[in-house]
C-alpha cells in the first residue's frame, strides 16, 4: 500500500510558494484541498501561491462578502472557498445553508476544478462536516517558528491518492 500522508517543513515564505507550485503542477484535472490551521499559520498565503502558480493574473484575496471566490483565468477554473465567517455570510444573504451546499455541490462535482477550501471544519449539514465523505487532500498547516511552518499532507480518495503522488514525486526531488 502506498503512503498517503507526508509531512513537510516551510522555513520561509519563499518555501510556501514553491509548495503553492508544487500543488499546482500536480493538478492535471482536479482536486479538492481542505486546508486547517490557526489563524496567521498561512493558508491564506498557501492559496495565493498555487492560484498564482495556476497562471491566475488577478490579486487573490481572501472572499469577503461571500464564501467562494472564483477564477477563471487560468489553466484550470480556480474556487477559493473560505468559511471562516460562514455565519454572517448566510445572514447576509438570508439563503439557507442547503442552499449553499447545493452550489458547491455543483462546483465539487465540476470534471477539471481546483478547490481550495480555509475552515472547512466550520461547514456543517445536519451536524455532519459537508467535506468529510469528499475524495480530498487535506493540508493542516502549524506555525512553529515566526517563519516556519510545518505542513502535514494527507489525502482522502482515489482520485486524491493521484494528485498526492503527483506532489509527492515533485516535493520528493
Ligand atoms: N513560511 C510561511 N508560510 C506562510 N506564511 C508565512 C510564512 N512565514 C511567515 N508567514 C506569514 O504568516 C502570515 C500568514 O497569513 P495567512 O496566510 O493570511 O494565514 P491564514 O490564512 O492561515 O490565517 C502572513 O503574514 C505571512 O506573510
Ligand atoms: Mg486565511
């Protein structure tokens, strides 16, 4: 059985974006990226990098009046979701959580996507996290040193164990 879970060291920042490059190139189609870790410990960061990586000009910032920020420009369709206010976001637009859950359903189930996902842990559906029976990787991020990181690799799903290889063989250089 193939390992599917891999932890690496961030130093720095420019190592972050090399990360961000890596999960981009590993991509061919799709992939789910649930992303966890305090506030500051660089998700954010980590998204901006592999939208950037994915040839996205635009400035990516973290969706503000919504939960998912989309991109089309570059060389696949990018979703940065990020549920951290995911209450006030409801409340602003008054629709039910359903109805959300049903909008990504159809960007989960989109053939070439990249998604990736800040507090998905705070996404819940009946008590039930909505991410958890997703074919996904999982990034859990650590901040260990005021630069350091410590980033801890894991997927979930046949599809996911391809794109984890993939990343596994460039990290792994
Ligand atoms: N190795 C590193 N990787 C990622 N971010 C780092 C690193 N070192 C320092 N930072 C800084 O940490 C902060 C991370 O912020 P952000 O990405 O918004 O975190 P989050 O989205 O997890 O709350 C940024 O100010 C960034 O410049
Ligand atoms: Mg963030």
């Amino acid at each position: 059985m193939s390992k599917n879970t891999y932890s690496l060291r961030l130093p720095n920042l420019a190592a972050t974006d090399a990360f961000g490059r890596a999960i981009a190139d590993a991509v061919a189609e799709k992939a789910i990226i649930c992303l966890s870790g305090n506030l500051g410990a660089g998700k954010t960061h980590l998204v901006k990098s592999t939208g950037k990586a994915l040839g996205i000009p635009e400035v990516i910032s973290s969706p503000t009046f919504s939960v998912c920020n989309e991109y089309e420009s570059g060389r696949l369709p990018f979703y940065h979701f990020d549920f951290y206010r995911l209450n006030e976001n409801l409340m602003a637009t008054g629709s039910p959580v359903e109805t959300l859950a049903m909008e990504i359903d159809e960007i989960m189930s989109l053939k070439k996507m990249l998604s990736m996902i800040e507090w998905p842990e705070a996404f819940l559906i009946n008590q039930k996290n909505y991410f958890e029976d997703l074919d996904r990787i999982t990034i859990r991020l650590q901040t260990l040193d005021n630069e350091e990181r410590l980033a801890e690799i894991k997927s979930c799903g046949a599809l996911s164990d391809i794109v984890f290889q993939s990343l596994l063989n460039t990290l792994c250089k």
